[in-house]
C-alpha cells in the first residue's frame, strides 16, 4: 500500500459515523448489509449514509453490489489487511516476534456502538457514482 492510500483510508475511518458504519460493515462479514439495515443499525437518514459510504467508497474501503432494489455494502478486506500491513510492516525493527504480539491477529474488542434512539425514517437509494 502507498503512503497516500493509507492516507485517504485513515482519514476516511477519522470520522465517528463512518468508523461505526465500517466496524459494523466488518462484523457483518463477506455478505455485507444493505443500505437499509446500515441506516437502521446506525440510525442515519439515508442521505447522510450515503455521504458516509461514498466516503469510504472512495478510500476503497468498502464494496457496494446491487441485490434486486437493495445496495449492499460490504468491508474490502484486501484494503483493510493492506492498511493493517502497511501499519506494522517495521513493527519492532522488522522483527514482529520480538513484541511477543501475535502477528495482527483482529482482536475481540467491544460490540459497535450506535447513537441513542430508535428512529423510523425512510432511507433514500444510495447514488452510485
């Protein structure tokens, strides 16, 4: 990965909603959520997810694939493995075993976070671009 690609993808998860909506998009897996959900889950009107997913769309950070009517997005893996690498590539000297850390292995952390609230709003189709 390039120093300017770390870039946008750092700067794209700088963001409290977009890191919610992509910790979310990584727990959910290969098969992704749809829009939909996203916005249930994250309680966001469709507009403002979609300038959300546009963002990490653009840092390649996520994947967007119609199903029928729905979009769904789901996390790149390659791109956040890729992001991960470049992070510790000279972690401890070049030498990982000398931290005692197993090698970037995802650590069980805490469930995702959503703001407060229940909201029923209707989501707007994300535009592609």
């Amino acid at each position: 990965m390039k120093t300017n690609d770390a870039l946008a993808s750092l700067s794209a998860l700088s963001h409290e909603t977009r890191l919610a909506i992509y910790r979310l998009l990584v727990e959910a897996g290969p098969a992704g959520l749809a829009a939909g959900i996203i916005a249930e889950r994250i309680q966001l009107a469709g507009p403002t997810l979609s300038f959300h997913l546009n963002h990490l769309k653009h840092a390649e950070l996520v994947e967007c694939r119609r199903d029928g009517r729905s979009l769904i997005y789901s996390a790149d893996y390659g791109q956040m493995n890729g992001l991960v690498a470049y992070l510790t590539e000279n972690c401890c000297q070049g030498d990982a075993e000398a931290c005692g850390l197993p090698a970037c292995a995802p650590a069980a952390g805490p469930r995702i976070q959503v703001k407060g609230g229940s909201r029923d709003e209707a989501v707007s189709r994300a535009r592609r671009r």
